[in-house]
C-alpha cells in the first residue's frame, strides 16, 4: 500500500465533528484511503452509492 502524504493531512482532522470531503478524478484511490484510514479507527466505511 503506498502511504499518500494527504494521509496525515486527513488523520489530524480526523473525528473532530467536522466533514471531510475526497473528491477527484476517478481511479485515484479515494475509496482505498479512506477504507485504510477508518480501518485504523476501527470505524465502518459507508457508501451511498445506488
């Protein structure tokens, strides 16, 4: 897995009742990042994609 350096970026706003959004172009890896981060967390990823 490569570490992206937005990680820590994401990590450090992380849970403080504020939302963050991934947006880009597709295929970037916004789906992984965010699976990887909340698995740390031990958090659930949800997707409200149809």
């Amino acid at each position: 897995m490569i570490r992206r350096t937005i990680q820590d970026y994401i990590m450090k706003f992380l849970f403080k009742g504020k939302v963050i959004i991934l947006y880009g172009a597709r295929r970037t890896g916004k789906t992984t990042l965010s699976k990887v981060i909340l698995l740390r967390h031990r958090k659930k990823y949800l997707s409200f994609r149809s």
